[in-house]
C-alpha cells in the first residue's frame, strides 16, 4: 500500500491550508454540538492535522487524538502542535493503537475512501468507540458512497446520511456518514 511520501504530505498540507479551511469549521462546528464537556475525540486519517488544529481551538477542553497511515503526514501535523496535548500516532485504521470503548466521538475528513479494507477499519471503529459514542466520516460525495454505506451499516446498523454543501461551492461534493455504538 503506498502512503503519502514527504514532498507529497508537505504539498497537502499547503494546498488543504488554501483550499479546505471552509470543510474543518464544519466539521468541527458539528463536533463541538456533539462532543460532551472534555470528550476524547479521534480524527481518523487525520493528515497533517488541520482539523485537529480547529478543533484545539474551538474545544481546548477536548482530548484530542489523531491517526494516520504516513509517518510524514505525522511528523507534519506533530510540528503544528508544539503548544497543546495532541496524541498522534502513525497507525492504520484497520489496527488502532487505542483501548476499547475508549473514543465519545470518532471523526473523519476525506480519508475513507482510501482505506483498502473498509470491514476491518469499521470494527476497529466499533471496538474503540464507547458505548454511546458516535462517529462523523466526511468524504467525497461520490467516492466508494455504497461500499462505505454498506460496511457502515453491517456494523452500526442506522447510517445516517447527509450531503453537505460548503459555503464557496456550486455543488455539494461532500457526504456526512453518521452512525452511533
Ligand atoms: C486526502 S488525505 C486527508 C487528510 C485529512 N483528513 C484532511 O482532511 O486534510 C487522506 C489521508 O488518509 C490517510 N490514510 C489513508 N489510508 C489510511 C489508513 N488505512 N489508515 C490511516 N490513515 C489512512 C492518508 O495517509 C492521508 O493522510
């Protein structure tokens, strides 16, 4: 499987700094309307760690977590929290170095459709989510939608989902799955 090298994390970062501000304050908008008074929060895939920058300064009272399959988007996003706590850790989603039941809230933007195997990543959601816990998983609307609604759906039963449109964009090319343990 190949991950994002470190010319091509760097690249990401500089182009998501431009161009998807807009997606990380509604995604964490939405966290923040649901994530209980200092909730442990992951954001899967996290990248170079943009979202999990908006959300340390939206919710500075949040346990903030944070994964990702490249070392090099890693040691990016690691750079940009010198100040505050923020556990990341290089990690696939399919094998999450985290304890069971111990997530409130699981996040994710543009990530999943990459994951290869979408059954195992989703049980090792479930397996990590507390009971009561939830998930939001943001991706592009048009990207693996069943294959994601299935593995969802086998799992958490209920999948919710809705389609966002962002503030700056003709067409809504984002969709929200949101599923409860
Ligand atoms: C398009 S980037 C999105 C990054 C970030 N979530 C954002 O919205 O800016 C997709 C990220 O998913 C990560 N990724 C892909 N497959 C993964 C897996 N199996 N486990 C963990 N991370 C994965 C990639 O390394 C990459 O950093």
């Amino acid at each position: 499987m190949t991950t994002f090298g470190y010319e091509q994390s760097l690249g990401y970062d500089r182009r998501a700094t431009r161009l998807l501000t807009g997606l990380y304050r509604r995604i964490a908008a939405d966290v923040d309307t649901r994530a209980p008074d200092s909730a442990t929060v992951i954001d899967l895939g996290t990248g170079p760690g943009k979202l999990l920058a908006h959300l340390a300064t939206r919710r500075p009272d949040l346990h903030l977590h944070g994964i990702d399959l490249s070392p090099h988007m890693i040691e990016i996003a690691r750079r940009a929290f010198t100040e505050q706590a923020v556990e990341l850790a290089v990690a696939d989603v399919a094998e999450l170095p985290h304890p069971d039941a111990s997530i409130d809230v699981a996040v994710s933007s543009l990530s999943m459709h990459e994951w290869p195997d979408l059954p195992a990543a989703v049980a090792e959601l479930r397996r990590v989510l507390r009971p009561g816990g939830g998930a939001a998983i943001y991706d592009f609307r048009f990207a693996r939608t069943r294959e994601i609604r299935r593995a969802l759906g086998a799992v958490f039963g209920t999948v919710e989902i809705e389609t966002v449109r962002l503030p700056w964009h003709p067409v809504a090319v984002i969709t929200c799955y949101r599923v409860t343990a």
